[in-house]
C-alpha cells in the first residue's frame, strides 16, 4: 500500500488514469486497490472525491474501448498467432467465448468485478463483433459501478481497506448475479403485463 500512495503524493490522479488504462490492457496494476487508497486519501482532503471517480472511469473504459477495437480489428487469426504478446492465450479466448456462449454480453457487465477476465473482455467482445452500442452499454455501466464500489469502500472503511477488498471479491459476483436476474425479471415482467395479470386472474378464479 505504501508505494501506491507514494505515487499518489507524486502523480496525483493521473496515477488513475493511466493505471487503469494501463490494467484494462491486461498490464499488472493493482486497480481495485489504488482506487481504495485514493478514497481514503479523499478522508484527508489531499484528493477530490468526483475527480476520483471520474479518473479511475475514464483510465478504465478508455482501456477496455481500446481492447474492443483491437479485438474486432485484427480479429481471431491474429491472437491466435501473437495473443501471446497480450497476455491472451487461445485456451483463454476459448474460455471466455464459452462464457459469453453461455451468459450472454451480460457477462461484459459483471466482468469488471471477476479479477482476470476484466482484463480480457474488451479483447474477445471485439474478436466476437459484439456491437459496438452493446459493448458501450454494458462495459460503460460494469465500469461506473465498479469505479463507484471501491473508491466508496476506501472513503468509508479507510485502515480496513485489505479486509473489504477481500470481502468484495467474494461475494461480488454472486452480488452482481442477482442484480442481473432482478434487472432480467423486472424487464420480462414489464413486457409481459398482461399474460402475468391474465394469469394472477386465473388464479383467483380457481380459489
């Protein structure tokens, strides 16, 4: 911890944004736990929450925009020759294509909180020509979400940060899941008005 802060008393925000930046193009830095850090920075009055926020967000879905192009630019042939280079393997293109096989571009939403897939996203949604509107949708909000969580968790919990993040990682993704199916059903729910009502009748007529 002590050296992210150290950068933080030399580089400011911008420690934010390129750190970010540089993580969602599957480089090593710890992003969860410099945003924590620089939300209890916040608690000292040396750093600005909403210029926190909006730095950690725009490092992240710049990053993660970048890895959209050039998945979808140079396509399947080229990581599977040089995905090496990017730290992405075909068995980890294969993995992740099951998953969206199987979950849908939703998976884009809760991969920001499932630590070495977020990394990789971007990549396999340009490689798997997701469209560009959906990708935004989706990564746009995951990212805003998971910006807001843990600078959030370094701003309340402070010396606690090392134990909530843990807890996060947890529990985070069986949170996103149900925040997933509650979004599904209110959605089927509201296009499907009149059946579910036609069938609470039925009900009622049968007692």
């Amino acid at each position: 911890m002590a050296w992210i802060s150290n950068l933080f008393e030399q580089y400011g925000y911008f420690v934010l944004i390129f750190g970010l930046f540089a993580e969602s193009l599957a480089l090593p830095f710890p992003g969860e736990l410099a945003m924590a850090i620089s939300g209890h920075i916040s608690t000292f009055g040396s750093m600005n929450i909403p210029f926190i926020i909006l730095c950690s967000y725009f490092g992240a879905i710049a990053g993660t925009t970048v890895t959209y192009y050039l998945g979808y630019k140079l396509g399947t042939p080229f990581f599977e020759k040089y995905g090496k280079f990017f730290f992405l393997s075909q068995e980890r293109i294969t993995k992740i294509t099951k998953w969206f096989n199987q979950y849908g571009n939703k998976l884009i939403l809760v991969s920001y909180f499932i630590p070495g897939l977020r990394h990789f996203t971007g990549y396999v949604s340009g490689i798997l020509r997701v469209r560009l509107g959906t990708f935004i949708f989706f990564n746009f909000t995951g990212g805003l979400v998971w910006v807001l969580t843990y600078v959030m968790v370094g701003k309340i919990f402070g010396i606690r940060i090392e134990q909530m993040l843990h807890i996060i990682s947890k529990y985070a993704i069986a949170a996103m899941i149900v925040v997933v199916v509650g979004v599904l059903i209110g959605l089927y729910i509201k296009h499907n008005k009149r059946a579910i009502r036609d069938w609470i009748r039925t009900l009622s007529w049968y007692k």
